[in-house]
C-alpha cells in the first residue's frame, strides 16, 4: 500500500495543490492529513481542499484543537468542532499516523531530540513506525525498536528552501518527497489578504526559506 503523508499545510492552498497533483501521479492508495492544516492565511480554501481528497483521512494537530482568531473568523462552530472532534492518531498498514506524539499533539520532536526522550514519548505507541510532523522539517529516525519519521511541512517548511514537503509511505517503507509551486502567486495573494501576519510570514518564509539546523536549534532550546 502507498500512502501519502501531508503535514502542517498551515492555511496554504497552493502548495497544497501542487502536491495534490504529484499525489495523483504517485498514485497513492490513501492521503494521510497529519494535522495543522488551517491555521495559515487561507483557512477555508485550504479546508475545502484536503476534504476534496475522496478518502482522505485525517489527524487532528494542536491547531484544530484550538483554532486561533483568524480560523473562527473563517470557519462556523460546526466546522471548528469537527476539527476538534478528530481523533488523534489513525493507523494504515501497521503505520501510526500522529501530529506530533501519540499522546499529546504539541510535543517537541525534532531530528535532535535526546535517543532518550524519543523512547519515553513514543513508549505508548502502537506501532513500531510512527510519522508525525509539528516541527517542520523532515527526518527518519531509529531509536531501539521505534522508527519516528517526520513527513515534513507542505505549507510552512524549515528545510533551507521554499517547497513543499512531503512523504510517501510504500509498504511501511517512507520516501521523502519534495514539490516545487508558484511562490509569486502565493505571496501576491497572502500580501492582498486581510490576515494579519501577512507580511511577516512572507518575509520570513517565501521571500526566504528558514534554515534547517536554525530551527532544530530554536526547537530543541524550547523541548
């Protein structure tokens, strides 16, 4: 079975629809929506999207939990508690699909996060694979029995280049993807919206891409 694995798209429609394209070509069995999908300048859009995707299924990450001022001025209580409703983890082929642990879905977890620590957070999972997302960038890691694979962000990445990240996962088996999309269009739209962190989200992360080892560093000083 292929799966493809989408994380923290963050209210991104166009490299959301770049990547759906390049899913239909792989044609992949099933769409895992690993979670944070909405909070970002287009929420509804990005919404409409990801439930277009017949058979989709999703993850619910810490910004459905708590959808922020600008999703709920976007989405109904209906939408917003159907997000909340969504459940935590879902499994496909053995595979666990979690927006960050089993168990909580705001933990820290980083490509340099202690061996230690990946053993503790993922002690409770049900699978000795595990792919989560939450910090952005992608890694595949092997801790004792546990294999923790980040699919990475297709919305808002910290790998050191503007795309969009993603994963395939063949018979348990993950391949990191990477898609290119119209960036001058994005930023064109994001900076004639009315979202409030239009400018400094521009700035910071289509006029240039944030590095890599800069936000593990940030993250792991957070954990």
């Amino acid at each position: 079975m292929r799966v493809a694995a989408l994380y923290d798209i963050h209210g991104m429609p166009w490299p959301l629809e770049a990547v759906l394209a390049e899913v239909e070509s792989e044609r992949v069995d099933v769409v895992v929506f690993g979670g944070d999908f909405v909070c970002g300048p287009y929420p509804r859009r990005t919404l409409e999207l990801v439930r277009s995707v017949e058979g989709g299924l999703f993850v619910r990450g810490n910004c459905e939990r708590k959808a922020n001022e600008e999703v709920r001025a976007e989405l109904d209580d209906a939408e917003i508690g159907s997000l909340v409703e969504l459940p935590m983890t879902v499994t496909v082929e053995g595979v666990l699909y979690c927006h960050s642990t089993p168990d909580d879905d705001s933990t820290i977890v980083s490509a340099e996060t202690p061996d230690d620590a990946v053993v503790d957070l993922f002690r409770s999972a049900s699978a000795r694979t595990v792919v989560i997302g939450h910090t952005h960038h992608q890694f595949d890691r092997r801790v004792g029995d546990t294999r923790v694979v980040n699919a990475g962000s297709v919305g808002m990445p910290y790998e050191g280049e503007v795309a969009a990240f993603w994963a395939v996962i063949e018979d348990g088996e993950p391949g990191f993807r990477k898609t290119s999309f119209d960036v001058e269009r994005a930023i064109a739209e994001i900076e004639a919206s009315t979202w409030p962190p239009a400018a400094e989200f521009v700035a910071e992360n289509l006029r240039m891409a944030p590095a890599r080892d800069e936000a593990m560093a940030w993250f792991e000083s957070r954990r």
